[in-house]
C-alpha cells in the first residue's frame, strides 16, 4: 500500500513536497540543525503527557492535587483533582502548584492554552495561568478569578504572542483558597495547547489602556503597570488576562527626558521637555500611554521653619522622625495606592500613585502628641486638577472608637506645587486624645487625587508664641514715580489692577489682613508660609524696568518674593530681614528669568514671621 | 460586463484542490456542481464614499426609534440615523454601529420604496459584530408589506448571526404557517474561524422553484417550493434591509461581559438577475 501512495504522490504532488514528507520519516546526521524543542501540545489528557512535573507552592497543602480516575470529562481514565482546603487546615492555607516540564516546549503555533474543567460547588478559582515555570517566569499569563461551576465547560487561557514562546516550560498553574471558609474540590482535564481561529481580536494595554499625563522631575522613577491582554473568547465574551513585561516592547519618544528598559522601569533624566512612553506586543499596537511632563529639576518641599524641640516627626529629612511601622500599609483588599517613594539631593520624598487611600502607622510605641497642637505636611500633586480636589486626613489615637478627621481643600490652581497644610487638632473631627497616636490615613476623599508626593509629615507646637513681631509705628514712604510709569498691585498712592485678589485660597496658614498705619493701608501677613496675590488680568510688564514694594518686618528670617506668568513658571527673589524700619526695594525685572514679563498672572511671597507690605507696583525706568 | 460566470472557474481551481483533499484525507467535499449561471447586475450600492457620510439617500431608507415591543422581538435597541451609528468609512465600507450608552442605539436601513426585485441573486460581503446579544442580519422582506402583513408577505433572512456563536450563520425563510420561532432555517458554521474576523460573502439565488443560500459561494442549503409546510410566497418583488440588533427573542440579552460599540462592517451590497 505504501508503495502505490507514493506513486500517486509522485505523480500528482511536486517533487520538492515529496522531498520534505520524507524528510519527516527519517534523518541523517547532515540533517542535524541547531537545537529545537518539541511542540507537543498535550500537558495532561489522562495522564501527564512527556516530562511534565508538578510542585505544589509554598505555604498551599501539597497534596491538594491528585489525578483522579473517576470524576473525569467525557469519561476518560483521568482527570486532575483539586482539593482546596477549609480555612485553617494545618496542612496550609490554599491549593497552588506549577505543572512544568524540565525541557522547553516550542509553543509558537498554538494560540491558547485550553482545558475543560468542573467544581463540587460553584467557585471562583483566584489565579490560573501559564508561564510559571518556578524561575523567572518571563511569559507567565495569568487570568484571576475565573468562575467555574458543576458542569464541565471549556475554558481557555490565550497566549499573548506565542511567536515569543519557542522553549516554554511552564505549562499551567494555579492558586485558590477557600470560599467563605469552605474547602472544595475541582477537576480540570484534557489540558492542552491549540492552535485556535476562534480567539479572536486581542487588544493589549499598558496602565489598562488609559493615556497618563504626568508632571514630573529630573530622578523620579515607575514602573509600568496594568499590563492586559484581552481576547474574545468563542463565546463572543472577552477575557482579560495579566500579561509579562516580557511580552512588551517599551518606547520613549524623547530619551533625553525619559528612558524605559524592557522590565517597563521609567526613569525621568532631562527637562524641562516632555516624553510619551509607549508599548507594542509584536506588531500589534497597545492602548495606553504616559506622558511624562518634566519640569527638570525637582523642587524641593520648604524647609520646615519649626523649632526641632517643638516637632515629633514621622516623616522629614529636616527632623529626627519617630520609629514608624510603614509609610504605605497596603491594606486589602480595597486599597490601590501604591508607593514609589524617591530621594533627590539627600531628601526623601513619599510617593502614592493610584491614589483611593493610603496609611502611614506607626504604632511601636505609638506617639505621645499631648503637648503638640497641629499637624503639618507637605503635599505635591503632580497632575492638573480639573476641579478643587479634596484630602481627607485621618488621625488614629489608639484605642479610640474611630478615626479622627479633617477634610482638606486642595484649589484646582495648587497642582502642581508644593502645598504646605497645617492642620490644627482642634479642628480634626471626633479627636478626643492625642495621648496615642498611631497612624495617619489619607483618603481620596472626591477622587480627584490620582497621586501625590509627600514631605515633612510632622506634628509641632505653636504653644510657644513666636518672637513679638510688633507693628510699624509710621506708615511706607509714599512713592513719587509718576502715575503713567506704573502698574500697581497694592498701593494707596496709584489705582490698583482691577480685580486683583490679595488672599487667594492657596491652603497657606497665612493670615492676610489689611491695617491702616496712619491712615495708609498696608498689607499684612501674620504667620507666614507663603501668600499668593492673583492679578485682576494677566500683565505685560516687559516694558516696565523694576518691581517696587516696601516691607517691614521684626521677626522674619527668609522672605523670598516671587513673580509667575503661566506654566507655571515662576522665580523668587530673596529680600534681606528682618529689616529696621521700612525698606524700600526696586527689583529689577530681569532677576526673574525666565518669568514671561509679558504675561505676569501672580506674585508670591514664602518664608516666615509676621510681614507688612505697602506699594508693590511695576514701574518703568 | 458584470456578467460573471463563477461555477466555471472554480470548477478549474477546483482541480489541483480536489488532489489535495483526497489525499490528505479531508471530509469536507469542496466542490459542488452546480448549474452554471449568467448573472446580470441591476442594483449594487459599494459604499464608496467619504468618512461620516450616511449611506446613500436614493438607495437606503432608515427605519428609526424602537419600533413596536422591540420591532417585534423585544430587542432593546433604538434605530438612529446618526453616523456615530451609520455612516461611510472612507474604505469603501458602510459600517453599522452598535453603542451602549445606558440605553443601546444602533442602525436599521431598507430599500423599501427605492428598489425591490422578484428572483436573482442577493449578495453582501460583510463582516460580521460579536458578543452576546448582538443580532446583525442581512434580509428581505415582500415588498407587499404595507398591505398584506408578516408572515404573509415573506421574509427571506440571507444572513442572521447569534453574537455569542461568531462562528455560525443562519439562512432562513418565514411565511404564512411557518414564522417567528418556527420558520424554515438552516446554520452554517465555519472550522475554526469566525464571521467576525474576517469579510464573508452571503448570498441567495432564488427563482420561482427554490432559494439556496450561500456562504463565500458554498451553497449549504436549498429551500424548494415543495419543502414548504405553508404557502410559497417567494414569487413577488422582495426590497433588502441590513440592521444590527441589541437583544431580542432571537438572540438573548447581552451581558456586562459584551464588548460595545460593536460594528457591523459591509464591503457591498450587489443584486443580479438571471439573463439567458
């Protein structure tokens, strides 16, 4: 018979596919090419198929799996069974293990990963995959919860780019725990590969297809995260499973501002620019992108101005902190916060992405905060606020019957800068002790928040009154430039830009007032942090040669004052204190490069001490 | 022109593939002999056009808003003549899409009024929406609706598909004593491959003694006029309509599991007649 096929074959097929069928038979040693794995398809059928291996993980019961001869689909010899056990079995905690092979399986022409499978009662099976080979685990693919029921059903696991997968060696894992406390049992037969045209438009994602836009600094680092494959199953539904970094291929658009490695690692090196991270698995594009907005050098936090013996820390490089257990405590299972916390010159810095709530307990000991009055902290929220966004800050005295809280008013205009919030404990509701203090949660309170950066977290004392300030007896000099050389923001000899609002809510502690010194108004700032003043209008000044103020002060030690066009941009100019009597200052527009002279919207004052201003205004030459 | 004579050249490409089955065993017989056949075109519409552009007012009407009880089927959608749910590709397509917006809308279109035909062959070429719930069809219906009611009038569907089975496609034909939930149908269904992923050709050839219908030119099945159970009601003029439907008695509900929007993508829509 064979004889007579191959003539029909010889007649019929070309002589060149003859050749290779042939070539399939048999082999001779100057056949022998480079080293390539088998592409077996069958992991278990009724029984494990060629070189396939088992381990059960650490910490799961690792006599969970059994292959069982009598519950199998469509009455074959054997299926695998599961047994998950009931919480507290000494044995362990869950059901989990590995099927391996100790040789790699070429994969590269099976689109998915397919298995028939059955429960004893109706269960979500936490975690099942493939890839998992107990080393790297460079392509693992994993599907979290998958429902399965007491009727047998086919459930598949797609292979995102098998193309990669040319010596694979984890065929198929696991990992569940009980239900409501409950053991169980599942069976899963006929594990194989296969080469499907029923799987059908796969979709892949980075940050789960959404577009992230990031302001950012020179030194900051992430990590890629929510990376999905998605397929649409026989059924017409879609799965989605979690897929490796392995599988992906990063880009930067602009490496000088940017660069990603093949683990998905983004360090920020350059800007101000900006850079958009990108991905692609194989040829097929990848929904989802960052774009990274450096601003270059990071800024710094404010130095924190309070006496160390008046402060307990918890987190600042300016003070000794107190032991704490974590600065991010991971609490399941609602929490998404992460943390990529960074140091920059010496000074660390808390970072919280994906922001819903976060924890920072420190507990052994907890803290005695009795004889302090406030809490402060430094945030940073590095993308645009659409609206005012709002933190809810948590106190927790141990023991107390629930937190403490104070909901904080974050302005749409103060991303993107640090915002220093003092917080006084009067103000937190349903605080009654501070005797032990244990932990500080902040919560994304109207989800505007989708992170922050974080500094000098510490609770301190006004108890000690700041040096006296005292009050200037005689008011500013009035100034004598004509009329038509000015543009004033604050002064009783020229007419103001309309509109100007001298006490914008930028969350500062400072408290603006305006007093009369002999009948002329001047400007004063008591307790300062900073102060923001909003031009009525955005002004060009670039034909203006200076910026004119008086100040007065007895008890500041750094006043700093800024002007900002739009960006923001902004640049300070360090005024000498404290000063004897008034001092009168012209401030040459150009030591504020690179500030757009020609489109000033806001000046601003930092530093410390009880401050009185008169006369701030443009003027010509 | 456009005279095409099919069954010939396949019978020659056949050739070299009939080797091939044989010998690799294959079960599927992929030649059928059929009649051979002189088909002149008299209506086609190539959806060429530019993006946006709603398909062509002296070839299409809409049918719009929900009909009554669901257009009959309780189907959940609303008909809009909205391009984000029908309009031109700029590719030669048009594209019917499926939105789930808290309600379903999607798009509904006929040539009731402008062109209507007795025999020939019906013919798209079309790619098909998925997931469960969706109900794309490509079908006919008498052109004597207004005055002789469903099932009365006839309904030829071409093309029906089940969204949680992209893999199979439905031929089917109502009439009087043989409607609604049974009608006379058959499925086709393709091996390993699905209707949505790629464009198929669905068609009809249809005079006074039979339909057959066709998928990419295979014919699966062939109603005659004797295998009716009611009346033959096929010898009138029949006008075509192309709709994707949102749930409905046919098709079930869709799930949170269904992806949305949905599209149901057509290269063409031709219609011939038979010349001697």
């Amino acid at each position: 018979m064979k004889t007579n096929i191959l003539i029909i074959l010889k007649k019929y097929i070309p002589t060149g596919f003859l050749v290779l069928l042939l070539m399939g038979c048999e082999r001779e040693l100057g056949d022998l090419k480079p080293v390539t794995f088998p592409d077996t398809p069958e992991v278990f059928i009724d029984g494990f198929s060629a070189g396939l291996n088992y381990a059960a993980f650490g910490g799961s019961v690792p006599t969970a799996f059994d292959v069982d001869t009598k519950e199998t689909y469509n009455n074959s010899k054997a299926s695998m069974r599961f047994d998950v056990p009931n919480a507290g079995d000494p044995r362990g905690a869950y059901a989990g293990g590995v099927f391996f092979t100790e040789a790699g399986r070429n994969l590269s022409g099976y689109t998915a990963l397919t298995f028939w499978a059955k429960a004893s009662e109706s269960a979500v099976l936490d975690l099942v995959g493939f890839g998992n080979d107990l080393g790297a685990s460079k392509y693992q693919a994993t599907i979290s919860g998958l429902q399965v029921s007491t009727n047998w059903k086919k459930y598949y696991i797609p292979l995102p780019n098998s193309s990669v997968l040319t010596a694979e060696r984890g065929m198929f894992f696991y990992s569940t725990g009980p239900v409501d406390g409950k053991g169980y049992s599942f069976w899963i037969d006929e594990v194989k590969f296969e080469n499907l045209g029923t799987i059908a438009h796969p979709q892949f994602t980075i940050f789960n297809g959404e577009d992230k836009v990031e302001t950012t600094f020179i030194g900051v680092t992430q990590q890629i995260s929510g990376l999905t494959a998605i397929y649409n199953l026989p059924d017409g539904v879609n799965q989605s499973l979690n897929a490796a970094t392995a599988y992906f291929t990063f880009t930067s658009s602009n490496k000088s501002i940017a660069t990603v490695d093949e683990s998905g690692e983004v360090i920020v090196v350059g800007g101000p620019g900006s850079a958009e991270i990108t991905a692609m698995v194989g040829d097929a594009a990848v929904l989802g992108s960052l774009t990274l907005q450096s601003i270059g050098n990071f800024q710094q936090a404010p130095l924190p101005v309070h006496a160390a013996d008046d402060v307990i820390s918890i987190f600042s490089n300016a003070y000794t902190n107190v032991p704490v257990n974590y600065y991010n405590g991971y609490w399941a299972p609602y929490q998404t916060t992460t943390s990529a916390d960074f140091e920059i010159n010496g000074d660390q810095i808390l970072q919280y992405i994906d922001f819903n709530f976060v924890g920072i307990e420190f507990s052994s000991p907890t803290v005695d905060a009795t004889a302090m009055t406030h809490l402060h902290l430094d945030i940073y929220i590095p993308n645009t606020l659409a609206a005012d966004a709002q933190l809810k800050i948590e106190l927790v005295n141990e023991g107390a019957a629930s937190s403490a809280t104070y909901i904080a008013n974050i302005p749409a205009l103060q991303s993107k800068r640090w915002v220093g919030l003092d917080l006084p404990f009067s103000e937190f509701t349903g605080l009654n002790s501070t005797d032990k203090l244990m932990q500080i949660i902040f919560v994304n309170e109207n989800n505007m928040i989708s992170g922050f950066y974080a500094d000098n977290i510490y609770f301190y004392s006004n108890g000690t009154p700041p040096p006296p300030g005292g009050e200037p007896t005689v008011a500013a000099s009035t100034p004598t430039h004509p009329a038509a050389n000015v543009i004033s923001v604050f002064s009783d000899a020229y007419t103001p830009i309309p509109g100007t609002n001298l006490n914008p809510d930028w969350a500062q502690a400072t408290v603006v007032t305006t007093v009369p010194i002999q009948g002329n108004n001047t400007l004063k700032y008591a307790g300062l942090n900073y102060q923001g003043i909003e031009l009525g209008a955005s002004q060009n000044v670039s034909s203006m040669g200076f910026l004119h103020l008086d100040f007065w002060t007895a008890n500041s030690t750094t006043l700093n004052v800024f002007l900002i066009s739009p960006g923001p941009v902004e640049t300070g100019y360090s005024l000498t204190v404290p000063t004897s009597g008034w001092t009168s200052i012209d401030i040459p527009l150009s030591s504020f490069a690179p500030v757009n002279l020609s489109d000033v919207i806001q000046l601003k004052f930092d530093g410390n001490g009880d401050i009185y201003l008169d006369n701030i205004y443009f003027r010509k030459n | 022109m456009n005279k095409i004579n099919k069954f010939r050249r396949i019978l020659i490409q056949s050739i070299l593939l009939m080797v091939m089955v044989i010998f690799w065993g294959c079960e599927r017989d992929n030649f059928q002999k059929l009649d051979e056949r002189n088909w002149q075109l008299t209506w086609s519409d190539e959806f060429n056009g530019t993006a946006g552009q709603l398909p062509d007012a002296a070839k299409w009407t809409f049918d719009l808003g929900t009909g009554q009880n669901g257009w009959g089927n309780s189907e959940l959608q609303s008909y809009t003549n909205n391009p984000a749910n029908i309009s031109l590709d700029d590719k030669g397509n048009l594209v019917i899409t499926a939105i789930r917006e808290g309600n379903f809308t999607s798009a509904r279109i006929k040539t009731q009024g402008l062109f209507a035909q007795k025999y020939g062959r019906f013919e798209a070429r079309i790619k098909t929406p998925y997931g469960p719930g969706l109900w794309p069809a490509f079908w006919m219906l008498g052109e004597n609706i207004e005055t002789t009611p469903w099932p009365q009038c006839g309904e030829i569907d071409i093309m029906e598909l089940r969204g949680q089975e992209p893999h199979i496609i439905h031929g089917t034909i109502h009439g009087p004593g043989y409607s609604g939930g049974n009608p006379i149908s058959k499925a086709y269904a393709l091996t390993n491959s699905r209707f949505d992923t790629d464009f198929h050709i669905f068609a009809i050839e249809w005079d006074a003694d039979k339909i057959d219908f066709f998928v990419d030119d295979y014919l699966y099945q062939r109603i005659e006029k004797s295998d009716v159970p009611g009346q033959w009601v096929y010898d009138q003029p029949f006008f075509i309509l192309l709709n994707v439907a949102v749930g409905g008695n046919y098709v079930g509900f869709p799930t949170t599991q269904t992806p949305f929007p949905q599209k149901m993508i057509i290269d063409y829509v031709r219609v011939y007649q038979e010349v001697n």
